[in-house]
C-alpha cells in the first residue's frame, strides 16, 4: 500500500498511483484530523472523493504519530491528549474518537489505536503499553460495532521484542471478531535480523483465513523475507522518500542515479520495467535531473519505485496462486538481497594486509584477520572530498597565523587521507599562508608498505613516495613549510605524545565492530582535548547513531557531513556549534530516543546517557518528546 499520509502519495498524482497497478493506499488518522479536520470529511462524503481516489484506503489510528512526534503528549486510559503542532490546540485522540474520525474520513480499513512504546523499553514497560492496547482495541471494536457503516477494523499485536508478549497479545486479540490482523511496532529501529525474528514468531499465530499486515515495512528485500514469513500487507514510504534522495529499486538491487558511472548510461533503471520512466528516459538524463537537484528528478525516480513495488508484489503473489513460491523466493533473495562486494585477494601480502581487487576493478587493502577493506570505492577520490573539500582546508590555509595549521590523521593507513590534505597545501603554492603538520596515528605500518610495493594500484602515493619512504624508515619528513611523521603504535597511548592542538582531525580507523576501542567515548574525549577550542574540527566517513553519540558524549558539536558514492551522509563533529553547517537536531534526538542503538559504542545504556545528551548545548532549544514512563503506560 503506498502511503498517502495526508491524502496523497509525495511527489505523485492518484491517477500515477493507480497506473502503478496500486489498489490500496494508506492514510493516517492523526494527520488528517488536524488538517483538513473531520469537517470537511462529513462534508465530501469521505476520503475518496476529496482526493479523488476510487479504490481502497486504509486508516492507521494515529498512535504511532503521537507516540513518536516531537511535542507534549498525556497518556491515561481515557486517551492520549497532546497539542497540535498547528495551532496549538489540544486534543483528545480516544479509541472511541479514533474510530469516529475514520468513520468520517470513510476508509475501506480501520485501525484500533494502540500503544507504540519505543523498542528499547524494558519488558515491564511493553508488558504495560501491550496490555492498554488490548483494551483500547475491545473499545474500537465496539465503537465500530455501535455504528455499522461496512468498514472493516483490524487489530494490532504489540509486545515489542519480546517473544512471549507477542505469542500473549496474538492469543488475546485472535479470538475477538476483528476482520484482520495487524503486527505493529516493529521496523522502528531493532535489526533487520529481530524484524524478521519477530516477524517469523509472530505471523504464524494470527488467523491463517483473516489478513496479516506488518505496518510500515519496508525494502523489496524485507517484503520478500516477511512474506516468505506469512504477511500478506505492508505500507511504507520508502518509494517516494528514496526517490526524492536519489535512488532507485531494481530487481538487480538498488541504485544511486547521481553517481558519475550514470553520466553517459542510456540505458533505463530497469530494462524488465515498463513505468513511464523506464520506457521514456535514460539513466543519463536522470541522473542529470538528480545532479540539478530538480524537482522532476524526485517524481520521475518516484513513479518507477513505486511500480517496482507492485510488479515485485504481483510476483510474489502469482507465485504463491501458482504454488512455485519457493523457487521464486529463491530468486528474490539472489537479486535483491545486499550482494556479496567481497573483493578478491590479488595474492600481494604485508604483515596483516593484503591487496584485494574490488568489484569496480580497483585496487585497494584488506585487513587479513577481521576482513575489512580500507576505500573499496577509491581512495583518492573519497579522501579529497571528505577529508580535504569538505572542511575547507584550502580556505583555511589562505588565513594567516604565526603557529602552523596542525592535521591529526587519525589511521594512516594507505596514507590516502594524510597526502590528499599535503597535496592540496602543496598545490596552494603562495596563496597558502601557514605551514602544516600532519601527525599521523598508526598501529601498523604494513599497511602503508604494501601500497607503496603497487605504484599502478595506488597511483596516488607516486608523487609523495620520498616523503612515505622518509615516514617509514625515518618517522618523519620534511618539505617546503610542511611536515608529516608518524607515531607508531596503539592510539590510545600515542595521543599523548601529540602536543597541543589540532585544527582538523582526520578521523578514519577501521569500523567500530573492527576497532571499538578507539571509537570510544574514553578515546575521542582524548582527541576533544586535542582539538583546537577555536573551530577545531573531526572529520569521519561514519554516519551511525552510536559513533555520533559517542562523539557528543566527548564534548564535540555533531552535524551531517557530505555524502559519498556509498554513504548517503558523514559526519563533522567540531568545538564550536556555529562551525557545523548541518548540525543534528530534533528529529535526530527523535530517531535517536526510539532507536534500539542508544548506547555509545562499547558501553551500555544507562539514564545517565539520556541526561548528559539532554542538558548538551546543541540541543538546548530542541522540543522532544519523552519516552513514556512505567506510569504513562500502566
């Protein structure tokens, strides 16, 4: 079902909604009470003509909105009362008035109002929020009952991740004459492993003969695991909203359409498609529209995702009529599960290094024992334009100072990063007004040799193997007002050795998973206290919610930074908060109070966490919501 949240579908009219071979969509209760309201509903006659759509639409109660939006919000048993981001206004959304709203609004399918407590509370907590749900759907259910009007209503089993409330809930509502069966509060931060453990756990106790519909999932690859799991309806927004980033779904896997290999690519998305974008425009000129950042980029890549979602759906439900849905599951795992982008070793070996050749047919390193690759997609081009454009160094370097303009290379690695900001300071000539020192931090210099033993590989060190050659045997290398040299050793204890600040820290080493410890709050407050007070910055190609936690936590101002051929964003964390072009914000803290990855990297949760992140200076003037309290839910 596309999701038609206040009466249409994003970036679309109904009738492309309906070529798309749609026949349901969803709408949500809780945004369209407070604009249009239920006036102009019992005015129009419903829903379908006011938006002029003849087919199915289904109504979410509006819980999950007032459970997960910005604002003030009361939880009792009569309801939860919260304002209007609007005017102000407050409101009272009940079972009862839930139901009233979509009697109004006349929606083939009704939802019961439930409880969706975030999926990091605590088993007491879901226990409480399940058990309100089970009451205020025997209320939905007899409001809808007290006033026949032909639409159906379905349930919502909650329980978040917890087995045996889900097996509760399932066994309390099943029994009750709902007309289908919903499985909420999943896909709202817990992995996509638990969403299909859920999932799988769940789907099977709901009524084999009723709908099952797990709310707001997902991916193509998703759809396939949870059908394959006993769902029969899903929504979710991810066609429009992927499209307005950029890309597009395929059956041979998803694409960004900006990237530069697109330029001259007359092929459409998808040569198994036949939406009005496949048969008519070239990858080229999408990718044209996409680099513009024109609107009609956004609609065109909107229109295919969505008919790539019901041509992915009438297949799986044409397999399954025909009893060949095994061999077609199989099929679909192969081509829209993530691919295997292992590269494959070239049999060069340093220490624990060795060359690999990527899938793109470029060289780059691997660490032997945990298997990561450093810059599968090109170093050169990466370190330019995350670690040298993106702070403005040359910028920088034009400002005159007495004291040298100090790098902290935090992971040398291949030396990609550290020689991409030498290069520019190199390339400035006269128009650079200060010197630069570039300390590098590096437990293994193996790395660095092997690059060196490649020169058609790793083209990039050519120019600068003097200076490598000079950091290898010697520590350190000098040239025309610059400097580079290299503490060898683990991180944590080298940091000492580096004196007074640094004005850009080049924050790349291996992933947390690889090396948590130097992802630690303990290590980057060791590096905070390295960063220059005075618009110091960190540079990091991570975007994950614990690194930048970890990073707050430390004492530094985290923002967005630019994206990458494989990251839709980085990260820029920096000591003054008017530095950061991006900070995060509200809807960050809001993603962050509901996710399921709410520690910093390698410690626990505590309330401690919570406090500290609530009372930091970047998010003083931050409206957010609480999550809901023992008390709120009992």
């Amino acid at each position: 079902m596309p999701v038609a949240t206040h009466a249409h579908v994003r970036f679309l009219t109904m009738d492309d909604v309906a070529e798309s071979g749609a026949r349901f969509c969803l709408s949500n209760t809780y945004h369209l009470l407070l604009r249009p309201g239920i006036g102009v509903f019992e005015k129009t006659g419903g829903i379908h003509p006011f938006m002029q759509w003849p087919h199915g639409v289904l109504t979410d109660s509006g819980g999950f909105q007032i459970f997960s939006l910005p604002g003030e919000r009361e939880i009792s048993e009569a309801g939860a009362r919260f304002r209007s981001p609007y005017d102000n206004q407050r409101h009272l959304l009940s079972p009862e008035s839930s139901i009233a709203m979509q009697n109004a609004i006349n929606s083939d399918i009704m939802m019961v109002l439930d409880v969706c407590p975030p999926s990091t509370s605590s088993e007491a907590v879901t226990t409480d929020a399940m058990e309100r749900t089970h009451r205020w759907a025997l209320r939905s259910l007899a409001a809808r009952d007290a006033r026949p009007t032909g639409q159906a209503l379905f349930a919502i089993v909650q329980g978040g991740v917890f087995k045996a409330l889900r097996t509760q809930s399932a066994q309390f509502l099943t029994p009750h004459p709902f007309d289908g069966f919903a499985i909420g509060g999943l896909a709202v931060g817990e992995s996509r492993e638990l969403l299909y453990e859920m999932t799988g756990h769940t789907a099977p106790q709901l009524p084999a003969g009723k709908p099952r519909y797990l709310m707001g999932v997902g991916t193509p690859i998703d759809l396939v695991e949870c059908v394959h799991r006993g769902i029969d309806m899903f929504d979710c927004i991810i066609p429009p909203m992927m499209a307005q980033q950029g890309y597009a779904y395929t059956f041979d896997g998803r694409l960004r359409i900006s990237k530069h290999e697109y330029r001259f690519d007359d092929r459409p998305l998808d040569e198994s498609c036949r939406c009005p974008t496949c048969t008519r425009y070239t990858r080229s000129y999408l990718r044209h529209l996409a680099q513009g950042s024109h609107h009609l980029a956004s609609r065109l890549l909107a229109i295919h995702n969505l008919h790539h979602f019901q041509q992915l759906t009438r297949r799986m439900r044409d397999a399954i009529i025909e009893n060949r849905w095994d061999a077609e599951y199989r099929e679909l795992v192969e081509r829209l599960a993530p691919r295997n982008t292992r590269p494959r070793a070239t049999g060069d070996r340093q220490g624990g290094f060795e060359v690999v050749m990527t899938r793109a047919g470029q060289r780059a390193l691997r660490h032997v024992e945990h298997g990561e690759v450093m810059h599968p997609v090109g170093p050169w081009e990466e370190a330019n334009a995350v670690f040298v454009d993106q702070p403005g160094l040359e910028k920088r370097l034009e400002v005159f100072r007495d004291e040298p303009f100090v790098i902290l290379d935090v992971g040398l690695g291949a030396g990609a990063n550290a020689i991409a900001a030498l290069s520019k300071a190199q390339a400035m000539g006269e128009r650079r007004k200060r010197t630069v020192e570039v300390i590098s931090l590096e437990s293994d210099l193996a790395a660095l040799e092997l690059a060196l033993r490649d020169p058609a590989g790793f083209s990039f060190l050519q120019p600068w193997k003097t200076a490598c050659e000079a950091l290898l045997d010697q520590g350190h290398w000098e040239g025309a007002g610059l400097s580079w040299r290299v503490l060898a050793g683990d991180a944590r204890e080298t940091i000492d050795g580096v004196p007074g600040w640094a004005d850009l820290i080049l924050f790349d080493p291996f992933s947390p998973e690889a090396n948590p410890t130097l992802w630690s709050v303990d290590f980057l407050r060791a590096l905070r206290r390295h960063t220059n007070d005075e618009g110091g910055m960190l540079i990091s190609l991570t975007a994950s919610m614990p690194a930048r936690l970890s990073m707050l936590l430390a004492g530094y101002n985290v923002g967005q930074g630019v994206a990458t051929s494989t990251r839709t964003e980085t990260t820029v964390a920096t000591t003054t908060l008017e530095a950061l072009a991006l900070p995060l914000g509200d809807r960050w803290f809001a993603r962050w109070l509901r996710s399921s990855s709410r520690a910093p990297i390698g410690e626990p949760f505590t309330e401690a966490i919570e406090q500290t992140l609530r009372e930091h200076v970047q998010f003083a003037n931050v409206v957010r919501p609480k999550p809901p309290s023992p008390n709120d839910a009992s």
